[in-house]
C-alpha cells in the first residue's frame, strides 16, 4: 500500500521504517512540529510518581536527572522505551491511551503517598489533572513542549493526492486527525479523501476525524491503541 504518516517527524522514522520492510511506500507528513519548552520550572515536591503521555514529554522530564528515580508511568510502550532511554529506571506501561492510564494510577497509586508529576504538551486530548482529583490524587501538570499544527499539506502530498497515489493515512491522535481533516479542507481537496482508508489509533482519533464530516470517509480503527497494532490494522486492510 501507499500510506501517509501523519506522526511529528522525531516519532516517524521508525514506523517509516516497519512499514517499509513490510513492503509499504511510505510518505512522511507530520502535522504537528513538536517545540520544546526548556525553561519550563518543575515545582520541587515529593513525587510518588510521574506522569506522561508521549515520547516528547518523557525526554523534555528527562533532563532532570534527580528524577530519574522516581517512578514513571507511560501512556504506552513507544513512550516507556522513551523515558528508558531518557534515564527512568522504573517504567510502568499502561494500555495505549488516556483512559487506560488513568484507570491504572487509581488502582495502583495510593493518592495519600504523594503529588503526581503530570508532564505534558499544551493541548491534550484527556487532562488528567482534571479527572483524577476526584479520585483524591494531587496533580501538578506542567508543560513541557507544544506542539504546533500544520495549516495545509505539503506540495508533494497534494500531488500525491492529486495522482491518486496514496491508498491510507496513518492518524494517531484526535488533535491530529483534526488537524488532517482541517488541512485538506483548506487545499480543497475532501474529494480526494473517499480514495483513502483512515487507519486511527482509537475510536477518539476515529470520532475527532468525522467531526462536521462532508463526505463519507472510510475509517478503520485499530484493536487497541498501540503501535503494533496499528500496524496489524494496516496488514489487514
């Protein structure tokens, strides 16, 4: 298949790179360009443990090397081997997306034993800073990158379009099927999209996708929200 990867460039090359050997041709559009934050204060606490939801805030929390001992809990793998190779020496994984990490810090965590880290980019999709006070954990949230939305597509992509060239489109993230979505609006191309399947991540990804739907798209959403098995969905489409 001809597939677009929609990911940040830092997280592309190396779905890129599986897909490819799979036999795959593989064009690269990230949609959001991470930036950041390097001067972001972490407030100095007694963290029980940390929070993060990508590979961008597991290396921005990272540079602080005095944290490395506290306790870690990733979104997913992807963001686990992150905050390994960052310097985290306990990484705990939770199932792919925002609501299986917060079912995992309340049956896990106790909230008396410490504030909780919540490492972030500006915009989330689940804010977990909101949702788990009610379960009694303090939550500190700091953002440490954003991540900037790209307006169109770029100049090969829309002749690729234009060519009918491209077979599916990879989305991770609501934001960024919004942004996708917004993108090909604006270079007029929503007729292009009833040529694709739209691989997403979770049902949120797939929901974020089909708002003020024009045209009938053709959406696939994978068994779990994990990397593997967004590269299942593409091996049976």
């Amino acid at each position: 298949m001809r597939l677009v990867i929609t990911r940040p460039l830092e997280d592309a090359a190396p779905l890129q790179s599986q897909l490819e050997q799979l036999g795959h041709e593989v064009l690269t559009e990230p949609l959001l360009s991470i930036r950041p934050l390097p001067h972001a204060t972490l407030p100095a606490a007694a963290y029980q443990a940390i929070i993060v939801t990508s590979a961008h805030g597991a290396r921005a929390v990272g540079s602080h090397a005095k944290l490395h001992g506290t306790q870690l809990i990733a979104v997913g793998e992807k963001t686990a081997e992150a905050a390994r190779e960052a310097g985290f020496r306990e990484v705990i994984t939770a199932g792919g997306d925002g609501e299986a990490l917060q079912a995992l810090i309340v049956e896990t965590l106790n909230p008396k034993a410490g504030p909780l880290l919540y490492a972030t980019g500006r915009d989330v999709a689940k804010d977990l800073s909101q949702t788990l006070p009610p379960y009694g954990f303090e939550v500190i949230r700091v953002i440490v990158y954003e991540a900037k939305a790209a307006k169109s597509l770029s100049a090969g992509l829309i002749a690729a379009l234009d060519q009918r060239k491209v077979d599916g489109v990879l989305l991770f993230s609501p934001r960024t099927a919004t942004t996708w979505r917004k993108a090909v609006h604006h270079d007029g191309r929503e007729e292009r999209l009833a040529d694709l399947t739209h691989f997403c991540l979770s049902a949120a990804v797939a929901s974020a996708l089909k708002e003020d739907e024009i045209i009938s798209l053709r959406i696939t959403v994978a068994a779990a929200p994990t990397f593997d098995s967004m590269i299942e969905l593409v091996g049976t489409a």
